[in-house]
C-alpha cells in the first residue's frame, strides 16, 4: 500500500516533480469528464516518466472492464482506481489491484462495499454526480465509526481494508487529517494546484513532508 499519492497528474514533468519530491504514488486521470483529464499519449509520456519511481494509478469513472484492460495494457499501468459507480460485479472483471473510491459526502451503501473485489478504498469528499476535485473537507472523525467494519486500523488487527484518505487535503490540513482519521495513506489533487491540472512545486513538497510525518506520528 503507497502512503502518499498525488493524484491527477497532467505532464511528464509534474509525474518527475512529484517522485523527486519523495510521492509513492501517482494517479492518472482518464476520465474524460474531468478538467485533469489525459489522454492515452500523454498517459503514455506519464508512466515513462514516473519509470520505477513510484506506483501509477490509472483513474476510471464508470468505464467498461474491457476497455480498462486494453488500456492500460497499452500504457503500461497495472493499478486501477475505480472513482464512479462501479459495482462488484465490475470490479470482479478488472485484473489489476484496484482501488474502489468512497464517495462519502453523499450517502453511502454499506452492504454494497461489504465483500467488494477490491485490495483497498479511498475515501474522499465525493457525492453522487460528482468524482473527485471537489477541494471539500470531510469529517475526519467519524469516518471509521460511520463505515464500521469497512476501513482497517493501521498496525491493529481485525476486519476492512486498507485505505487511502481524500477529500480537501492541503499541505496546511494533511496531518491534523491524518491525526483524526488514521488512514493508511493520503491522496491530494486539487490541494497542491497552482491551477487545474498543475501542480505547484512547493505545496507538493510541503504536502509531501507533513503527510510522511503524519502517518509516522498515527503510527500508519
């Protein structure tokens, strides 16, 4: 599992900027709904930039699991983030470590996440109709008591998964966050911009650093 992913990656050398910065993973976007969208090309130029520096994450919103398949065998990605409506029967199809994103600003169906084909979740600040980059906070707090046996503790035995927190996170937040919650890891977009799609070298840096020093003090 990566701790810290720095998700909607738009250019080579935002990927470069983000593993010299010291990120363990970094999400392509490949919806193209989103205003950080990539296209196969420039998803292609990504992954050979990251190299073996990090993870890649191809990111879907409800995209067929073929589709899924051929494309990231064409760009060389082995690692999935389901950020729509997928379902299991879905996600059961995709042959790669997949990560189902929660979108817990909305209401969020419990049975349907219990038993979901899945090595990991994302919580973020989502709701229906929207998928990531909203920039919301979440109450950090209560998430594990909301989705109950559904998220992992970090180093404690017992049931859920590992899970990757999202949702508002800035280099000024990240580590109360991290405080609050107890995730395994982070995940930040919109929250290291200058704009949509560009990252700012010192807010990735920062972000970085305090998020690394925020899983090591929670003990993720």
């Amino acid at each position: 599992m990566f701790r810290v992913k720095i998700c909607g990656v738009t250019t080579p050398a935002d990927a470069e900027l983000a593993v010299a910065c010291g990120a363990d993973a970094v999400g392509i976007n490949l919806f193209r709904g989103s205003r950080r969208f990539v296209g196969e090309g420039a998803a292609r130029e990504i992954v050979r930039a990251v190299g073996d520096g990090a993870e890649v994450f191809a990111v879907f919103v409800n995209e067929a699991p073929e589709t899924i398949r051929e494309l990231c065998a064409r760009i060389g990605v082995a690692r999935v983030q389901l950020h729509g409506d997928e379902t299991a029967g879905v996600a059961g199809r995709i042959p790669f470590w997949r990560m189902k994103a929660v979108h817990a600003g909305g209401e969020v169906d419990l049975d349907a996440l219990r038993g979901y084909p899945c090595e990991a979740f994302l919580v973020d600040a989502g709701k229906a109709g929207e998928y990531g980059g909203t920039g919301k906070e979440l109450p950090w707090a209560t998430l594990r008591d909301r989705f109950g046996g559904l998220l992992a503790k970090p180093g404690e035995p017992g049931p859920g998964k590992p899970w990757a927190l999202a949702g508002g996170l800035t280099p000024g937040n990240v580590e109360r966050a991290i405080a609050l919650a107890r995730p395994f890891a982070v995940d930040v977009a919109s929250g290291v911009e200058s704009a949509p799609g560009k990252k700012d070298p010192d807010q990735v840096y920062a972000f970085i650093e305090k998020a690394r020093r925020g899983l090591l003090l929670a003990g993720a």
